[in-house]
C-alpha cells in the first residue's frame, strides 16, 4: 500500500498541472489513500482460523485485492493527467490566438486615437479601413470554424447516436438546445448587459453541456444563486 501511495504522489509532483482544480483533485485523492491506509492499521480483524498457512494464505489474498484496487486508482489518476494536459495545450493555443486578435484591436484603437487628434491623409485611412476589414474577416472565420467545431463534436443531444433519447434529462416536451445555441445565449447577454451578465438555467438547457462549460471554466455559476451562471469574462 505505501509503496502505490508513494507512486501517486511521485506522479503528481512530476505531472501536476497550475491548475487548482487539479491539485485539488489529487489532493483529495491522496487524502483518501491516507484515510484508509490509517483504517487499516487500525483496524483489528477476527481471526478466522490459527493456522499460519490460512492466515498467511488470507493476507496474500487480501494484500492483493488492495494492491490491484490502487493500481486501478494510479490509472485512473495517470489518465486524467494526460486529459487535463491536453486540455491545457488546446486552452493556451485559444488564448494565444485571442491575444494576437487583442493585440490587434488595440493598435488599431490607438492608430484611431491618433487619427482624432491629428486628421490623418486619406490614404492612412483607406489603409485602417482595409485593417478591419480584415478583422472582421478573421473574426467571421473563427466564429465559422467555431460552429463547425461545436456542431461536429458537440451536436444537439437528440442527434447523438450514443445517448438513449429517454435518458435525456427532459420533461415530455421541452425543446433542447445544442451547446452552440447556450453559448450564443451566453455572448449575447454579457455583450447586451455586462453588468448584468447572468442567464437563468433553463429546462432546455441539457445538463451535461452545463456542466462541461461550468468544469472547464467557460462559464461560472451565480455565487448566491446556483440556477443562474454567466459566460467567463474572458476579454477582461
């Protein structure tokens, strides 16, 4: 048992992630590795037999159920590992990219500033208009790739050949929306009202979209109120 338990903290110190949801998990995992190895130092069993064959036999037998019970475990732990690094990596590429566009938009900002201030001849300003034009462009095109994405890996619950259709999570009747339609319900309010970006959770919402954006971060529940979240502000 200790040398398992040595083995799933060596992982974690190596594997790790600055990640707080992360470290809690693992965290939480290793304190009821250390729970139950205490419980079982403790733990005074009835003996079933005097025989030092049978008893030997028994705690082989035993020490074997727990060994194959925490490899399991170091699985389980080494699987999520590599999730949560690729996770990650498609995180810090989406940030990357929306930084670049940031970084874009404040120059053009600042080109426009100046332009105010000091009128600019018109062929700098032919050259900021064919700026956003691109802009926009690029932004059409990743909210094009953006929808491609979410309807070929995320589509409408309905449409899923592996989900039984009377598993759903719906009463009789209630229409549910596609994980690309909860998002631009999502955008759309925090753009609308930003100081009040929440959004009521609603039957049609299905809830393992729910909390797929709420476990990774894309959206955040209501502190006082857990049946209204907002989209992560990610612009700020």
């Amino acid at each position: 048992m200790e040398e398992c338990q040595n083995k799933l903290m060596l992982l974690g110190a190596e594997t790790v992630l600055p990640s707080d949801a992360k470290l809690s998990l693992l965290m939480l995992q290793w304190k009821s590795l250390t729970a139950d190895y205490h419980q079982w130092q403790a733990k005074n069993p009835e003996l079933i037999s005097t025989n030092p064959d049978v008893l030997l036999e028994l705690g082989k037998e035993e020490l074997q159920k727990v060994k194959n019970d925490l490899e399991m475990v170091l699985s389980t732990v080494r699987s999520k590992n590599k999730q949560l690094e690729e996770d990650l990596k498609r995180e810090q590429q989406w940030y990357e990219e929306q930084k670049q566009m940031l970084d874009t938009l404040n120059k053009i900002e600042e080109e426009a500033n100046t332009e105010v201030e000091q009128p600019s001849p018109k062929r700098e300003f032919d050259e900021m208009k064919n700026k956003l034009l691109k802009l926009k462009a690029y932004k059409k095109e990743l909210l094009s790739a953006l929808s491609e994405f979410l309807d070929e890996h995320f589509p409408h619950p309905a449409n899923n050949e592996n989900i039984n259709i009377e598993n759903l999570c719906a009463r009789p009747g209630v229409q549910l929306l596609t994980l690309k339609e909860i998002l631009e319900i999502l955008i759309n309010k925090l753009m609308s009202t930003p100081h009040e970006p929440y959004i009521t959770i609603k039957e049609s919402f299905w809830p393992p979209y729910i909390e797929l954006l709420l476990r990774y971060g894309v959206a955040l529940r209501h502190p006082e109120d857990p049946n209204r979240m907002r989209l992560q502000a990610f612009h700020k």
